[in-house]
C-alpha cells in the first residue's frame, strides 16, 4: 500500500499518507484543520520539522514559475492570495531553477504541513483552553551522511524510534530517550513535558 502512495497522491513523491485514498478514512483527514476536535478527545499533539517541504522536491523540480503559480492557483483559487503568496516568498519569474525548486518546497511545506497544524489548534478552542494541545517543532539539522544530511526533516523520528542509535552520539540518544519518553507520556494521557 505504502508503495502506492505517489499514485494515491498524484505525484511523484506522496505526502507518507497511503490511508488518504477514500478507504481507509471516510472522510478527507486534510479537512480535520477546519473541525473541532470530538469531545471524547481529551488531548492531542501536533508538530512539524523545520524543513518539512523537503519531501516535494520531486514534485517541483520540474516546475517553472508559471507551472508552480498554476499549482498554487488551483489550490488557492484566489489570485490576490495567489500573487501574495509568491510576493511573501520572493518568488519571481526571474528567480533560477534551484532556487525555485527551494521556494517550491517551502511554499508546499507551509501549505500541507505548517498552515494545517495552526489552523487545527486554533480551531480546537476546547482543548486549547484547557491546554490539551501540544505542540512540537524540531530544527535540528542531521548529521548522519545521508541526503537529508544537514535538513532538519525526519530526525524527529530517528530520536523517537531509536532505529538509528547506532550511529548517534551519546547526547543525542539521551535526547532521543527524552523524546520517546513524552510520546509515550502523551500516549498514556499524561503531560508530555
């Protein structure tokens, strides 16, 4: 299923959500940022990785600046909002395909990942006034010699599995330790931290 993803998606490079398919959730999770939480839910935790658009890069590698406003205008259907958003980022006809490709993947991060995340937590006022919503950011550049070397993209989760320890410093995987150990808090319905 997994392996499925990109064609679930519809891109090159999938969002890691192979459920988003209409099967195995009734309805569309990317709708839960508009929705309060169920009142059975006492608690939940949401966070993000500083470069959380790193994993569109085959999606926008290609792009042009027309072919990525397109994108933009499809999902925004607004072109005041549209050409603000390009404005914000700096994005111009004249900027060069690398840097694109960088704005690109920014510009999508925020939209799939960041932007959600706020409106979800500022749509929960329930939980938000009883402090029941964590947040998490993490901005830790990797290390390990990989392609990701020198993101801060998945290495919230090489400390929280632990399936790398192996080539973690000592601090790091205290850090890691400390890391699982508020997950598992969360996950047991007490205060990660």
């Amino acid at each position: 299923m997994a392996n499925a993803d990109h064609i679930i998606q519809g891109v090159p490079s999938g969002t890691g959500n192979p459920c988003n398919d209409g099967w195995f959730y009734k309805f569309d999770p990317r709708l839960q940022s508009k929705t309060e939480a169920p009142s059975w839910l006492k608690s939940f935790m949401i966070g993000g990785v500083y470069d959380e658009g790193v994993i569109f890069t085959t999606n926008v590698m290609n792009d042009t600046y027309e072919t990525f406003r397109q994108t933009l205008l499809a999902s925004i259907q607004d072109e005041v909002y549209v050409n603000r958003t390009l404005h914000e980022f700096d994005s111009t006809q004249n900027i060069p395909g690398p840097e694109l490709v960088e704005k690109g993947c920014t510009v999508s991060g925020e939209a799939v990942f960041k932007i959600p995340n706020y409106l979800t937590a500022n749509v929960n006022e329930r939980l938000r006034g009883e402090k029941a919503i964590f947040k998490y950011h993490f901005d830790q550049r990797s290390r390990l010699e990989n392609l990701l070397n020198g993101r801060a993209y998945h290495f919230d989760v090489v400390y929280l599995f632990g399936n790398l320890d192996n080539k973690l410093y000592a601090r790091e995987r205290a850090m890691g330790h400390d890391i699982a150990s508020a997950w598992i808090k969360f996950a047991w319905g007490q205060e990660p931290w």
